[in-house]
C-alpha cells in the first residue's frame, strides 16, 4: 500500500514489509518515509486546515456519517485485515471493526454539540455594558501517532474528532501495521473529506517522529502508544497541545463476596484479550484469602481450554504476539520472576511469536512483571484479606489508566471507585471494558488528558471569546 501525500498515494523505492507475525508471511509492504516526505505532509497540511475550518459542521458529520456506513458494508475485510497484520484473532477483529463504525458515527453526532456559552459580563464591576459569548474553534494541523494493538479502532478515535471538529490531519499509524489505518483513510476520501484534509506518513517514529513532533506548524500531538515514546515525543514537542494515551499494569479486586463465574471468566478474558496487548489488560489480580484457591483453580481450568494459534482459524481464542521479539520478552521477564521467587501456575511457555497464557503467583516487588506494564499473555495472582491494603498495593505503581472491582457490597465497590487512583474504575467488570464514547485516559504515566468522541473534541478545539463593548444600552 501506499501513503498519502498532498492528496496523491505515493510510494518510495525504500519500503517496509508488513508481517503476518502468526507465520511470518509478507501481507504488503508500506513505503517507509522521510524527512522530505515530512516536510510535505506538514506543508499540505496546513493547506488541508484553510479548507477544513471553513466546511460545516454538517458536511463535516455528513462525511463521517457516510464513512461509518462504508465501513459497516465491509466489516469483514477490515476484519481480516486487523487479524493479519496484527495479534487479533478474527473474532476480536470483528469486534474492533464493529466499534469503528460506533466511533466514526460517535463523531459525526458530536460535530453536531461543539457548543460554547453566553458569558456573564455583569459579574463583576465595569462588565455591565458588555455582551458575549464563547464558540469552539478547530485548532490547526493534529498530529496523529498510533500503536499496533487496536491498529484500526485507535486511528478512528483520533481521525474521527479531529475531522469532526475541523481540524486536518496527519496520521502516523504503527510501523508494523499500517494496513488497517490506510483503508480506513480511504473510506474516509471515498465519503468525500477533502484531499489535503489528511496525510498519511508511513515509517518508523525513530525517523519521522522528530520531524514532525517538533514542527510548530503542527498545533496538537495526539498520541496513544508506550511510555518511552510518550517521554520522548513530550520532549521533544515544544509548545503545542499534547494528548497522551499511555499503558498501564491494570489490578483488578476480587472481593471475597465476589460472583465468582463472573470475575473468573471476565478476568481471564480481560488478560489474554489481544495475547494481553491491551492498554487495559488485566494484570494484577488481587484476590481476597477466603476464595483464593477456588478462583484460582476456577481461573487455571478456563485457562487451559484456550485454543491458541491461527488467528483466522474461527475457534482460536488466542493468537501470536506482534513479533516473536516481543514474545522473547515476555519469556524473558517471566524467568527474572520465576528466578526471584515466582510460581507458574499455568503456561509459561513460548513457540515463535506465540506465548501461552500465562499465570504466576508469590511474586517480589522487585521482578520487572510486578512494576512494568507487560503487554503480553500473562498475569499476576496476589492474595489480600484488606480492603485498604488491597487499594494500597493497586495505587503503589506509576500507572493509573483503569482499575476494577469485583463484589456484591455497595460500600466495598464505592470506596474502591473512590480511593483507587486511575482514570476509571469497573466495577462487577475486569479492566479490559471500554466503550468508545466514555472519556479515557489515565493519570501518572498512563497518560495526559481524556479520548473518548466528545472528551476529544474538547481536546482538539480551544474555546474564543467574542465580546462586544455597548456602551450605548
Ligand atoms: P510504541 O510507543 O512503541 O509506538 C506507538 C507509536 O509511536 C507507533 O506509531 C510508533 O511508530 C510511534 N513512535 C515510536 N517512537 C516514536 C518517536 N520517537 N516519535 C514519534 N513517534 C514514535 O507503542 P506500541 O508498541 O505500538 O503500542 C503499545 C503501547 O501502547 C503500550 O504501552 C500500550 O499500553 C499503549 N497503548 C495505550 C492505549 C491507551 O489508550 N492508553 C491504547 C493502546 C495502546
């Protein structure tokens, strides 16, 4: 495939493969871009944003609309294209296809409530005579930075707003799965956004990144990807708007009085959805003494039946991590946790790119799967028998995206939903639950400010006060 340019799919003779990382097939290649290549996403742009601020809110909606309903008539080959270039099975793809079409519709409705307000001028002495009010404004050229996980679904949460509140944009989708994002920028040309209100610039952040972060011509960083590059890009950015989606190490209460076939089944899932390459995986599970063992044999049991391997196969739960790399990793840290006092209770083990899902227990503070997000199948079981030590342990690390609680005591689920530090808490629901119009995000390294259509929009607009001086009323 090819990336696009001042309105033109261009490619170069430097190319990138992009991987089936289940059998290590090429799929496509995409061209792997440059600085110049920068140079002339950031220039047309800027020509894109003179069209975009002036088109309606409703041509606006009206694009979005259109494209949502593109994307329903070809949800499977957008699915098939998740499951390839990616991690997802084609059950999990069909699921992130389906939620673009919410959030591209979510967008379109919310173009339509960018609202400002009446100011009240007579407030405060020498206002009296003044009269206004506050409208939303788009703010100029977004620049768009995507991770591999959910590689069509995270396009759409930052495509989608930035396109519903005027702004133009360039879009830097992952290195290794750029597929998914360049087909849904074509169904967003083919519902008629105009050519320079989009750019897309494949190749890796290690050469596009700086050239783009730090250009002033762009107004707005959207990012959603790793701490390490957040930092990096935060660096780097200077002064401009910067919305950062970051990763976490999720933990997930079961209280003792916990629906038991629930927090089980909805546990194991939220661990090893997407092989655990999940900004909201499950991966720190505290579990109340009293039913300790029963859940974790309960949890074992479900484990073991997961069918791994085939993504396209329609009885795979669980396919391949996104490189065999990642997966060495994963094994890595497994080890350095077994070798500090782990036991694994179930998995452990690793075939290429495919890792098994994986549970340990008795785990030291000081093993890299304890403090870092692992993004991988695996999962951390810790017995607690209080509820504020519970809450302590699940606030001591630097991430805070969501945290849940499962149990059938109203006071036991609102203090957790007050007391634990994150951007969310689920309650009777693993981590892993996120519907796309609830405001994201998290607090200490999961992330700066909140996606989520309408949180978004807010991001990607500045509010510009219209005041008129009267002195003759
Ligand atoms: P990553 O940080 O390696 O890459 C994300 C994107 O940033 C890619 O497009 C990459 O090419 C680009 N990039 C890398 N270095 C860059 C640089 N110096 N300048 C500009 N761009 C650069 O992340 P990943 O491995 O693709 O995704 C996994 C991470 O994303 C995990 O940490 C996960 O938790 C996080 N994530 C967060 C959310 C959320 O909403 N909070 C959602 C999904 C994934």
């Amino acid at each position: 495939m090819k990336m696009l340019l001042n309105g033109q799919w261009v490619d170069r003779d430097d190319k990138i493969d992009v991987i089936d990382p289940f059998d290590n097939s090429v799929i496509d290649t995409v061209p792997s871009a440059n600085a110049e290549d920068c140079e002339l996403a950031l220039a047309s742009a800027v020509k894109g944003f003179e069209v975009t601020k002036k088109m309606t809110v409703y041509d606006r909606a009206q694009i979005l609309f259109k494209a949502a309903n593109l994307l329903s008539e070809r949800l499977e080959e957008f699915a098939t294209i998740i499951a390839r270039e990616g991690s997802k099975t084609i059950k999990e793809a069909r699921k992130e296809a389906s939620r673009c079409v919410n959030t591209i519709t979510c967008s379109a409705e919310e173009a339509k409530r960018i609202l400002g307000e009446t100011i009240p001028w007579d407030s405060f002495p020498g206002g009296e005579k003044r009269r206004g009010y506050y409208y939303r404004f788009p703010i100029g050229v977004i620049l768009a930075i995507t991770p591999f996980n959910d590689p069509l679904n995270l396009v759409a949460h930052k495509l989608g707003p930035a396109i519903a509140a005027g702004n133009s944009v360039i879009l830097k989708p992952a290195t290794v799965t750029p597929l998914s994002a360049i087909k849904l920028v074509e169904v967003l040309l083919e519902a008629g956004l105009p050519e320079n209100a989009i750019q897309v610039v494949t190749g890796y952040g290690s050469v596009i990144g700086d050239p783009l972060v730090s250009d002033e011509r762009v107004r707005m960083i959207s990012f959603t990807g790793g701490v390490e590059a957040g930092k990096h890009i935060a660096g780097k950015a200077g002064i401009k708007k910067i919305g950062m989606e970051l990763g976490s190490n999720s933990p997930v209460i079961v209280w003792k009085d916990a629906d038991l076939d629930l927090a089980v089944e909805s546990c194991v899932s939220g661990s090893f959805w997407a092989a655990g390459q999940n900004c909201i995986g499950v991966q720190r599970l505290l579990i109340h003494k009293d039913i300790y063992d029963e859940f974790k044999k309960r949890f074992i049991e479900l484990t073991n039946k997961y069918k791994i391997g085939d993504k396209l196969k329609e009885d795979t739960d669980m396919g391949p991590m996104i490189t065999e790399k990642e997966a060495i990793r994963v094994e890595n840290w497994v080890k350095d946790a077994v070798d500090k006092g782990a036991k694994i209770l179930t998995g452990g083990t690793r075939e290429g790119a495919l890792y098994a899902p994986t549970a340990l227990e008795n785990l030291s503070s000081e093993a890299t799967i304890h403090c870092e997000e692992v993004f991988g199948p695996t999962v951390n079981f810790y017995k607690i028998d209080d509820l504020d030590k519970a809450i302590a342990e699940a606030n001591s690390l630097p991430y805070g995206l969501l945290a849940a609680i499962f149990t059938s005591n109203v006071d036991v689920a609102f203090k957790a939903a007050y007391d634990l530090d994150c951007g969310g808490v689920m309650i009777n629901d693993s981590t892993d639950y996120r519907l796309d119009s609830m405001p994201f995000g998290g607090v200490k390294y999961s992330g700066l400010g909140r996606e989520g259509l309408k949180f978004s929009l807010q991001e990607m607009t500045e509010p510009k006060v219209i005041c008129f001086n009267l002195p003759n009323i």
